[in-house]
C-alpha cells in the first residue's frame, strides 16, 4: 500500500488530511515537526510526503534540503503563506509541486494522485548523444551541465528539463500547454503558475538583465521562445 506521510504543526490538519488520505486508500502516518517527521521516515520511507513549510523548529525548507539527501520520496509542500516567494524558493530547491491552505480536499488528492503516478512513470527528458547549442548557451546532457558563455550555470532539476526542452525546439513558439506536457506530464494537476515561477528562475540565471529577456522570450498567448542571445 502506498504510504504518505504527512508533516504540519496543525493538529486538526493532520487529522483531516490522514483522514481524507485513508479514505482513498493510502497509508498514512502524520508528525507535527520536521524532526518527528524525518525520525518517521528514516524508519520506514514513505512514498510520498506532504510538507507544511511553516513549521517550528526546523522549516519545511530545512526539513526539504534533509528529505532530499536522504529521502527518495517526492515531495508536495503545503503551506498557508500565500506570498509568492514561498513558492519560488520551494520549487526551486526541487519540491515536485506546492497547493496553500485552505483547499479543496479533492485537489489535494488529485495533486497527490498525479505526483505518485509522475513518479511511478519515471518520465525523463530525452537524452541525445551531442551537445545543444542556443547561440552562447550550451547544453551538454552527458554531463548534465548547462553553459552560458562558457561560463557553468547551477540549474534546479525541473529547470534543467524545462530548458533542455525549450532548447530542443530553439527558435519555435512552444505553446504553455506543450511544456506543461513534456515537462511535468500529461498527468500534472498542479497549476500553471509553476511554470511561470520557473522562467523567471532560469532568467535570473541565463539572462544579463532577467528584466529585460533576450534569450527566453515570452510570445504572447502562446507561450515562450528560446532563441540565441543578442
């Protein structure tokens, strides 16, 4: 049975969401900090874990960076900060998808559905035998290494996929709906706005001025445009 394991310091949150979770046929353990939680896991590893961000003690990010050294699970933050730098910095230290609080009860079980099944189908990008090239920026999938004017650039996992995906089509009008496809799956119930948390991540890493974009180029109603930097 699928074991989810879910971390919040509030305790009438956990025990409507272990309910809700069992109800649907999961295995479901609950700790109220990031220590209880990874105490829990080291235990026995959960297949997937919903992670409050706004804990005492040790933060869900803190809790996050340890999950990911020693914890193969993904991992879905729940939080009940609406500001939008929560959700960047989550994304980008590798969570496979956040939804704030409230929510619907039947969300979060599509998001969890959706996660597991992701992880389940093991979906990776393609990998080709040579180096791409985007004008300057190059992309070598032996290495897993991205350069922009020969200069290594640090990438996230997902932005690594999202720009290898971009870069396979340089210079096209890749329509949101394709990358959400491609990149996150067919399966993905998450919302759009994660994709757009990512540009702008990538930008600040592959554009002089992330303002003002010359490489990653939004078309608009579409979607974005990878073309060689001017």
């Amino acid at each position: 049975m699928t074991r989810i394991l879910v971390i919040d310091d509030d305790r009438l949150m956990r025990r409507s969401v272990a309910l809700s979770l069992t109800d649907a046929g999961y295995a479901t353990e609950t700790a109220g900090s990031g220590e209880e939680g990874l105490a829990l896991a080291r235990s026995v590893p959960p297949d997937l874990v919903l992670l409050d961000i706004g804990l005492p003690g040790m933060d869900g990010l803190e809790t996050l960076r340890v999950f990911q050294k020693e914890i193969a699970a993904p991992v879905i933050f729940v939080t009940g900060r609406r500001r939008e730098l929560d959700e960047i910095v989550g994304l980008e230290m590798g969570a496979d998808d956040y939804i704030t609080k409230p929510f619907d009860m039947d969300i979060l079980l599509a998001r969890v559905k959706a996660v597991l099944r992701r992880g389940q189908q093991s979906r990776p990008v393609a990998v080709p035998a040579l180096p791409i090239n985007v004008g300057d920026l190059r992309i070598d999938p032996a290495a897993h290494q991205v350069t922009v004017g020969g200069a290594l650039v640090e990438l996230a996992p997902k932005e690594y996929d999202l720009l290898y995906y971009l870069a396979q089509r340089a210079g096209q009008a890749v329509p949101l709906d394709d990358i959400v496809t491609n990149v996150w799956g067919d399966e993905w119930a998450g919302e759009t706005q994660t994709v757009y948390v990512h540009v702008r991540w990538l930008r600040t890493k592959i554009e002089t001025d992330p303002a003002k974009p010359r490489r990653l180029l939004t078309v608009r109603s579409v979607g974005y445009r990878l073309v060689p930097g001017q």
